[in-house]
C-alpha cells in the first residue's frame, strides 16, 4: 500500500489539475496555452499540478469573461434607459388619443 500511495496521490492531483485548466474560460490562462499547461502538468510529476492548483488559487482570474457584481435596478443604466423609453412611450401612446 506504501508504494501504491503515492501514485494515487498523483494521478488525483493530475487529474484535478488538468480538469481545472481545461475548463477555464480563458484561451491562454495566466499568458500560457492551456496545451502547454497540460504539458507541464503530466510532464512534472506533482511540480506541475501543485504548481497550477497554487497559482489558481492565489492569482484571481484575468480573463474577459469574468463576471461583474449583480447591479441593484436602480443603479443599472441600461434598465433605466429602458425606464425612460417605456415612460416616453406611455405619453406618447397618451397623448395621441
């Protein structure tokens, strides 16, 4: 069992790590390909993934797809055009009766 210990250790941090990578919405996360990340992961035994889960969790994503705060509506500028469309549309309706 001692022997076989530290395999399974590193085939479940591999797997994490590389599953991890390959699910990022960016192209090339933190300025690398994610081929070159899986490279680095499988070809470094336990450098390369403790490597990729230390530097996932402590740099915060960069890519363009992260998403922003919940905005409250009244602080929202595309739903209080949207306010102010409706409103002018009602008195426009109002007025040509």
């Amino acid at each position: 069992m001692a022997r076989v210990l530290p395999l399974l250790v590193y085939l479940g941090l591999v797997i994490y790590a590389l599953s991890d990578a390959m699910q990022r919405p960016e192209k090339d996360p933190y300025g690398v390909s994610k081929w070159l990340w899986a490279a680095i992961i499988v070809l470094l035994p336990y450098v390369g993934a403790i490597g990729w889960i230390l530097l996932s969790r402590t740099r915060p994503d960069s890519g363009p797809q992260r998403r922003s705060d919940p905005v409250a509506p009244d602080d929202d500028p595309e739903y209080l055009a949207w306010l102010r469309d409706q409103a002018r549309r009602k008195r426009q309706s109002g007025e040509g009766r």
